[in-house]
C-alpha cells in the first residue's frame, strides 16, 4: 500500500485518510478529530522518550525535559521528571540501566514502571 504515515497513531494509511493540511503534518482525519491536548501529550511522550533512545541526553534535551515537566498531563510531568532524573546521573546511554539497576535502585524502579525501559532498546 502505497500510502502515508500518522505521526499520532503511527499507521500507515491510504491518501484518501488524510485530509490537505493533515497530509503536510502527517496527521490522519481520525486523529485530527481528537482534542488537541491529547494530540499534544501523544507527540510529548513519544518525544521524552525519544531522549532515552539517545546515546546522550544533552542540556538541550534537560532545557526541553524542563519544560515538559511543568506541563498540565500529569504522566507527561512525571516521565520527563524521571528522564531528567537519569540524565543527572546516566546521561550517555552505555551501560546506563546496569548502573541505574546498581547505584540507583529507586530510580531504575520508576524508569522501569513509567514504561521508559522499553525507550532504552536494550
């Protein structure tokens, strides 16, 4: 199928699915629907935990982190709290869950409950 990719749902669909606007921004009609708030949290999340897929976490991504932190969603303040938690003390990604796992209990315990693990690609 040759067709476009949603960035909010992550599917691939038919050019038919997307609308003039929603084709530039690679948004599907079905997820234009939604409420912007929730557009925004599903775009925040997947960009957070861009930063843990990264071999380095830079003061750039801490500057964003920051920001995230103060957002309204309640799961997008804590995960990026999280991130910014282990970029204080595992910013390069080598051997980061080992050391988080060893030195840093209670903070391996939150990246692996929020889910954030599964962004680490171990």
């Amino acid at each position: 199928m040759m067709g476009h990719w949603c960035r909010i749902c992550g599917r691939d669909k038919a050019n038919e699915k997307f609308s003039g606007k929603g084709h530039r921004d690679h948004i599907c009609k079905e997820c234009a629907k939604k409420p912007i708030e929730e557009r925004d949290a599903i775009e925040q999340e997947e960009e957070i935990f861009g930063f843990m897929e990264q071999s380095n976490i830079s003061s750039k991504n801490i500057a964003r982190l920051n920001e995230l932190k103060s957002s309204k969603n309640k799961r997008i303040s804590e995960i990026a709290l999280i991130v910014i938690e282990v970029a204080k003390v595992k910013p390069h990604k080598k051997r980061r869950l080992k050391i988080l796992a060893e030195d840093h209990r209670e903070l391996f315990a939150k990246v692996k409950e929020s889910g954030l693990i599964y962004a680490h690609g171990c």
